[in-house]
C-alpha cells in the first residue's frame, strides 16, 4: 500500500497543478507561454533524472533512496505552495521533479522485492499500472477540487500529510535490499536532462522571442543530446543502454506513449484554462470535467483488461484503445462553445479514459518485451520517462502551434477557444500517428516478459 500511495503521490504531482492554473497565473501575474513552466519543469527533471534515481536505488539501496527522497520531496512541496514569486515556484517544482525521480524507480524496485513471482505479483502489477494510468486524471479532479474549496496552494500542501505517512509507513514495512557494486551516470543524467529542458524552452518561445534565440535554444539541446548518447555509448555502466532501441517493439512503444501521453496532458493544458477563463466554470467544475475520465481508466484497467487480454491480443487492445482516444479528442474538438455545459463534456472523456486506459497497460508490457536482465530495469524506467517528457514536450508543442496560428491568422474564435482546438486537433494527430507505429512495430500476440513491468 505504502508503494502504491509514493506511485500515487507522484503522477497525482504532475497534473493537480492544471486546474490550479488559472489562480496561479492571475495572482503571479504569468503569461500563458511562462504559466506552462509550471507543470513542464516537473515533467522534464522527472523524466530525465528517473533513470539516475534507478541505478542510485540499485547502489544504495531503495529503501534508504526511497525515505531520503520522500523527505526532500516534502520540503519542495511546502516550498512550492509558500512561493510567492514565479522563479520560486520554478526552483520548487524542479526540486520536486528531481526527488520524485528518485522515489518512483525506487518503489517499484520495492514491489518487485515484494511480490517475486506469480499471480500475486500480477495483482501488484495490474494495481500499479492503474494507479499510474488513473493518478494523471485523479489529480486533475483533485486540483480543482483544492483549488476551489481552499486555494490553490493546497494542491501542493496535500503532500505534506501524504509524504509524513510514507516516511512512517515506509521505515517501518518497506524490506531493505541489497546493493549493488558500480557507478553513477551523472553527465548522463545531466546532459539529457539539460538537452530537454533547452528543447521545451525552444518550442514553448517560438512566437515570444526573437527566431535567433530560439534557433540558438534548439540547436544547443540538439548538441546537449547528442553528447548524451555519445557518453551512453562509451560508460560501461549507462544510464540508458542504447540497445534498448535495437527492438522496434520496444522503440515504437515508448514513442506510441509520448505520443499519447503528451496529446492528452497537451490538451488539458489548454481545457483547464478554457473551462475557467472562456465558459466561466469554477476550478470545482472543471474538475468534474475530469471525473468520468478517472473512472473510465481505472475500471478499465482493473476490470475490463484482465478479461479482454484472454480473448484479443494486446496489439489489438493497444490499437483499439488508441482508436476510442482518437475519436474522443475528436469529439472534444467539435464541441460547440456557445453553450457548453459538464454534460457536453462526459461523452468524450468517457472515451478518452476509455481508450487510454485500454493502450497504457499495453504499451507498458511492449515496453519492456524481450529486455534482458541488464535491459530490465531500464526498460521499465523508460516507460515511466516516456509519460513525463510526452506531457512537457506535448505541451510545449501544442503552445508554440497556437501561438503561431494566432500571430498569421485572424479569426472570430476566442484566444480561449482556438487554443482548445488546435490542441485537441493536434492531440488527434499524435493519437493517430501513434496508431501507425505500433501498427508497424507490435508483433501480433501477447509480448513476452510481461512480469519485468
């Protein structure tokens, strides 16, 4: 239980912050483009410290790495909800990115301790897997329920009672593991992080600086990750094995969950905002927006998939399930914004939560098929990396297009409501570019190694 609420804790982190947008940005006085900072910083240093915290679990042990992560994650949040000034709040999200990346790895190595084979480890597994699915939708309903009722400091005071409860649970019944002989891959660590936070910073600045900054942003994170596969070829320990990649399976699901990941955190960006500052719902009501999404991914996961993977493959499940997502983000594209109401919205989160629900625990299992030993445990970190830079690069993507539209193009249709659209429509692009990739790299049937998850 304690692993499952750390697991928790930290996909609810990276989207209860959405719905708290629109209050955070009219009392820090943020733009649009520096409000997506907010979230995106804690995506990005998760994402590409998460490997880091791995193989540090793997030297120092987990349980250790797991409480002195928990400890500093409980002063960024309190950090984070007493910032009074946007690059506090930066500094504080970036120091809760870092410290959930070590937790996360750490937890799950934790679960495999204690569950090493057999149903009750299928059990573990299939609970993890919707706590991650679900937390992302969970804590978009959680922030605006916070945020409405208190304020939205709350949304990172929340973790205060919930870290406190993790330390004690986790000293206490967490079972210690041995450590491993070997090396940190810092500058690996470093340069990729690096690299992806001058690539976001880029595409996020395309219409608010001059095109020579952000040529110069784009062509540095360039250089900064080509200089980290060149250190991942040459350490004897990396931190992400190149030959992960060998696999076109593996490779085009990690790049199938960007892809979905990244449209679905991308649009709900922009709805949060659209809910609250074009329609005039309160942060509560957006919120709502969000519960039959939460719903829809958890009973699909827990109930339907078990079922269904005894009668289809999980390449036709992932297909299927990209296909529902598509047409829900469609759906929420066409949507009329003259009168829209919370009912307008249950049908396409519905088959959003649906559809995702469906693709996330295959894409969890082809991400980690036909890794070897040495592989597994980077296997599994990049299905958890794939979730946290898809939803900052998505972002910064669908930012930057909008922004473009907007500059070229006059039209009728509010800021509000043409972000929304070109979002969702751009969310709709990556779903169906996603589908022809795991058309052409997901081998029929189930994959093997399902247990390494």
């Amino acid at each position: 239980m304690a692993i499952l609420l750390a697991q928790l804790m930290i996909v609810v982190d990276g989207t209860v912050i959405y719905t708290a947008l629109p209050a955070i940005a009219a009392e820090l006085g943020l733009s649009t483009a520096t409000l997506s900072w907010v979230p995106n910083i804690y995506m990005l240093t998760l994402g590409g410290f998460i490997l880091l915290g791995a193989r540090t679990g793997d030297l120092l042990g987990h349980k250790r790495v797991f409480i002195i992560a928990n400890i500093v994650f409980i002063f960024a949040s309190c950090s984070a909800g007493l910032a009074d000034s946007f690059p506090g709040m930066l500094i504080s999200r970036a120091c809760q990115g870092i410290a959930a990346a070590f937790v996360a790895p750490t937890a799950l190595s934790l679960l495999m301790l204690l569950f090493i084979h057999g149903p009750a480890r299928e059990r573990a597994i299939g609970f993890y897997t919707a706590v991650s699915g679900g937390g992302s939708a969970l804590g978009l309903l959680a922030g605006g329920i916070l945020t409405s009722w208190l304020s939205w400091r709350y949304v990172f005071f929340i973790n205060l009672p919930l870290g406190f409860l993790l330390l004690v649970a986790g000293s206490r019944y967490l079972p210690a593991s041995d450590k491993e002989r070997g090396r940190f891959d810092i500058p690996g660590a470093l340069t990729c992080t690096t690299g992806m936070i001058l690539l976001v910073y880029g595409l996020v600045q395309t219409t608010q600086s001059a095109a020579s900054h952000v040529v110069i942003s784009l062509m540095a994170a360039a250089a900064f990750l080509l200089v980290f596969i060149v250190i991942e070829r040459r350490v004897s320990q990396p931190m992400l094995p190149l030959s992960l990649f060998r696999c076109p399976q593996r490779t085009g699901a990690y790049l199938s969950k960007l892809l979905l990941v990244g449209g679905m955190l991308g649009t709900f960006f922009f709805l949060t905002q659209y809910a609250q500052n074009i329609l005039g719902f309160s942060a509560f009501d957006t919120a709502l927006i969000f519960l039959p999404l939460s719903l829809a991914q958890f009973i699909v996961v827990i109930f339907a998939l078990p079922r269904l993977a005894s009668c289809f493959s999980h390449r036709s499940l992932l297909i299927a399930g990209l296909l529902v997502a598509s047409s829900g983000m469609l759906w929420l594209y066409n949507l009329d914004s003259r009168a829209l109401q919370f009912a307008d919205f249950m049908v396409p989160m519905l088959l959003l939560g649906t559809g995702s629900g469906a693709a996330l625990v295959p894409l969890a299992l082809f991400g980690v098929s036909g890794a070897t030993t040495a592989e597994s445990g980077a296997a599994s970190g990049m299905v958890n990396v794939t979730h946290y830079l898809g939803g900052a690069a998505g972002t910064a993507v669908m930012l930057g297009l909008s922004e473009a539209v907007h500059s070229f193009f006059s039209s009728g249709i509010s800021d509000g409501r043409q972000m929304m659209a070109i979002s969702a429509s751009c969310a709709a692009l990556f779903f169906a570019l996603a589908i022809v990739i795991s058309l052409l790299t997901a081998r029929r049937g189930s994959p093997r190694h399902s247990h390494q998850i």
